[in-house]
C-alpha cells in the first residue's frame, strides 16, 4: 500500500491515489486498485481531499451561503496596521502556512507579531492595553500566562514544517544568505546560554541564533538556535542535514567568510548544492593567484565603475576529499571551482584606518597591563613583549609582518561553484548585508536584544513568534525602499499613519470602516496594497 501522483497532462492538476497491490490467481500476476484521495496543492504540496461523486451528486447543487457573523457589542478601534499586516500575511503566504501548521493557535501567533511590529521596544505585558485599542487576528486579549503557555506549546515539528513550506515558495528561485549572530541572556536555566564573544568582542552569557535569508525576495525563512560557544565554522554540516530534512534539494547559498573550512567546503559539494563564500587573503591557493594577478588587477579593463571596484575570476582546481566509511576510504577528485579577487580604494583606506587602530589598542592593553584574552593571538602575531625586572615591560612591533599587511589592503577574495562573473559575485555577496539588517530588526525593533525568559520551551516558542513578526517587518521594509518611502517616512511613521483608520461595530449598523484619507490611500498604493474598504 501506498500514494501514488499521476498528472493531468490537458489541465495540469496532479492527483493523488491511495494504490493497493494485490495477487491475481487467474492472470497469476500482481494487480492493483487505486483509490482517489485528492488533488495536490501546487503551491504547498499538500494533498487537499475531494470528495466521491456520488455523494456530491446527492448534495444539493448550490449550498446556502452562509451569513455574516452577527455584531454581538459596540466598540471601536484602530485597524489600519493590522490590515497591513493582514495583507503582507497572504502575499507572503505566511497566514495560509502558519494555519495548515498551527490550526489552533496561528491566530494568536499572529496577534503576538502583529503587536511586536507595531509597539516598538515594549515587552508582552503591554498587549492587554494595545488590544482594548486595536483589532487583532485573534481579537481577544493574550495575557502574560496565555503567552507562555503558547510560547510552550510550540514544537519542533510545527515549526520544521512552516519552513518547509515557507522554503518551498522559493527554493531554486535565488540565493539564501546565511549567516549567525548572538543574543545575550542572563538565565541560569538555559542549556544553550554559555560565554561566548559576540560579533563586537565582548565575553558574555549568551546564545547563538542563525538565520536564513532569501537574497532577491529579502525575506527570512529559516532560523536554528546554538549554543552561545559554538563559533560560524561548526554550522555548515547541520544546515546541509537539515536541508535533507526539509526537502531542499537545490540551493544557492551566500556565506561569510567566517564560514569557510575545507571540511565545510566539501560538505557543500558533497550535498550538491551551490555556494559563494567569502575568503580570507592568507589561505595558500588565494595568495599564489593574487600573486600572479596582482598587477593585472588593478587595470581599467577590470575596473567595474558601478561599484568602483576591480575584479577578475579564476578558475581553479578544489582539492575534494570525502570519507565513505563504507568502503573504508577516502575519496580524492578535483572539482572545479571560481576564485574572484578584488580591489578597492575606498577598502584600501579603510582597511589602513581599522588595522592602525587596532596596532593602537593593542598597543595600549600591552603597555598598561590590561590585556584581553580574545587579543592574545594578535599580541604574539603584531609584537614582541619583553619583560625584565628592572625595566618592566618593552614592546615592539614586527613591521615585517605589518609591512605584509599593507600590502593587501584594499583586496578580497571569494569562492564559488557556480558563480563565474566577478561582478555577478559581488552582487550576491553584498545581498548578504540583509541578513544583518535582520539580525537588526530582531535585537532592536523587536526588542531580542536580551531574552528574558525562564525555559527552553519559553524560548522557542519566542523565537518562532520573533522570526514570524520578522518576516513580516522584512517584507515591509523592502516595499518601502522599492518605492522610495524611506526618503519621506521611518518605517514607524507609515505605521502610525495608517493606523490611524478606524473600524466600528454595533448589533444595528454591523461592521464600518472609518475614512481613509488621500495621504493613507497613497501609502497602501506605494506598498502594492489595495486601501481597507467595505
């Protein structure tokens, strides 16, 4: 027993059939019987039953239409954010997904990230008051203990599957940006929270939460939470098992360079997928090519004035090797891969600013004793420390190793399998900055920056209700810059101002939707959305 899909060749639709073998004495053959359970979603791939026809022929042919929802109380409330939001959620398809995962609760998932958006940098408490002005999804009050309660009820399951669905809408249609960031928490009872450096240097109790951005549509579909000890370079070989999990079987990934180990490069080739990552200059192969290339790359030929930048590709030979303890070997092949190198002057200045200012404060921490641990490879690496009795401390730079440092500033390097256009290449790595203006989004406007909460399950569930609310900021946010709004409104103006529109119910009138003014109607219009009407 089992499905079987069989597609109509004349309208396109695949059906699926519920196919049961059995044995025929007669024909002394095997046989089977099919039986049609439904059609199959293009969109989602679910399978959505029909039902028989003979019991549809006994059903009348029109079913009576069923009426509104009568108007039980009076009141009155803002509407024109949540009708926003209400419309980002189909675009996106993120309402339909979270109600095929959550049956019972996508509606106050949806209520608890409509409020985040909108209450920029206030904590949960608050909803009761923001409800009794405004409509919601839900449309009842979520307090504080129905908030955890639901935060709790969140499982790993429920949230695997939105991101298959979600991924499913656009895999094989552009890069994913990939990328982690840390999330400082002061809980004694989170296993996950140890003492880690953050992007900024700083030791703290924290954890790490990766994040998977789509490069063309802007927007997040997948998040993984880490220990706060686990560095970028231990992350790759998860995320390609769990694309298995998901179903993703063609992707194009854009990946930083703290990514980038030959184990995590194989990895990648390994599970078929295609990549552009960032390198580092003292890699062996980059540093023969950039040799050779060096003059060469800072001609006018190579010079892209869009970006101001020079750029060439090479081809190269990757050195792949793979374990197959089945065999109890080792594969060895070459695969081929694109080497692009760059330069640019406004780098080069940069990069001479930044390195003599970290000379200065490593300088400092050396000669009044206030050394950092995280510094203590660039201690041994840019000086000499002498220390004597009678006269104390002497340090020296090594200029032969900062002579070799000016020398490559202003150049960088990338890898990819399937990127040959160095230009090309720089676009899609750039198109990685969204996945820091995420990280953004999440920490400030959506108040993550320091989770306070008291359990695993608590977290999760906040997590996944953060990363629903981020989706939706994420969408708004790249509608506003498409139409240029940014020059004229924040992103909290254009929410204040829409806003502002009311909705009013009583048992004797029903549902009435207030004015919406030519200043609102231009903003929907801007944003690609149709103004609320009756």
């Amino acid at each position: 027993m089992g499905i079987i899909y069989s597609k109509n060749q004349k309208t396109g639709i695949t059906y699926a059939y519920d196919n049961k073998p059995y044995w025929d004495p007669e024909k002394k053959q095997s046989r089977a019987t099919r039986k049609l359970i439904g059609k199959v979603d293009p969109v989602t791939g679910e399978i959505v039953e029909t039902r028989p026809y003979r019991k549809r022929a006994a059903e009348p042919s029109e079913k009576p239409k069923q009426g509104p929802i009568p108007v039980l109380n009076t009141e009155r409330k803002f509407m024109g954010a949540s009708y926003l939001m209400d419309q980002i959620g189909k675009e996106t398809g993120v309402e339909q997904d979270l109600k095929l995962c959550f049956p019972n609760e996508y509606k106050q998932i949806l209520s608890l990230a409509y409020y985040l958006i909108m209450e920029e940098n206030n904590s949960l408490s608050r909803f009761s008051h923001w409800h009794r002005l405004h409509r919601h999804p839900f449309g009842k009050d979520i307090a504080s203990q129905r908030s955890s309660e639901l935060f709790q009820s969140i499982t790993e399951d429920q949230r695997m599957n939105f991101f298959k669905k979600q991924g499913k809408r656009r895999i094989e249609k552009e890069y994913w940006a990939f990328d982690t960031t840390s999330i400082s928490s002061y809980s004694d009872t989170l296993a996950q929270v140890k003492m880690g450096k953050n992007k900024e240097g700083d030791r703290l109790p924290q954890f790490n939460l990766a994040l998977l951005f789509g490069e063309e549509s802007g927007l997040p579909f997948y998040y993984r939470k880490l220990p706060g000890n686990i560095t970028d370079v231990k992350t790759i070989k998860r995320l390609m098992q769990e694309f298995d999990v998901m179903g993703y079987q063609k992707v194009n990934m854009v990946l930083d360079r703290g990514f980038y180990s030959k184990e995590n490069i194989n990895w990648v080739y390994q599970s078929h997928q295609k990549f552009l990552i960032g390198l580092r200059l003292n890699l062996n192969y980059v540093k023969e090519v950039l040799e050779q290339e060096r003059d060469n790359l800072q001609l006018w030929s190579n010079l892209d004035p869009q970006f101001g930048t020079y750029g060439i590709c090479r081809s190269i030979e990757w050195e792949y090797t793979q374990d197959r303890p089945r065999k109890g070997d080792v594969l060895t092949e070459k695969r081929r891969a694109y080497l692009h190198l760059f330069y640019n002057d406004e780098k080069a200045a940069k990069d001479r600013v930044d390195q003599n200012e970290l000379y200065t404060q490593l300088y400092y921490e050396l000669t009044h004793n206030e050394r950092k641990d995280y510094h203590a490879k660039d201690y041994a690496k840019y000086f000499d420390v002498v220390e004597t009795p009678k006269r104390g401390v002497k340090v020296t730079a090594k200029e032969d190793v900062m002579k070799a440092e000016i020398r490559n500033y202003g150049y960088f390097a990338m890898l990819s399998n399937d990127v040959r256009d160095p230009f090309e290449a720089l676009c899609l790595y750039r198109s990685k900055d969204i996945v820091e203006k995420g990280f953004g989004n999440l920490k400030d406007r959506l108040n993550f920056r320091r989770m306070q909460v008291s359990s695993e399950l608590a977290l999760d569930g906040k997590l996944f209700v953060g990363f629903i609310a981020l989706i939706y900021l994420s969408y708004l946010k790249k509608k506003m810059q498409e139409a240029k709004l940014f020059d004229r409104w924040t992103l909290q103006g254009v929410l204040d101002e829409v806003d502002l529109i009311e909705v009013f119910q009583a048992p004797e009138v029903g549902k009435v939707i207030g004015e919406v003014t030519k200043k609102q109607k231009e903003l929907f219009l801007s944003l690609g959305i149709t103004p609320p009407s009756l």
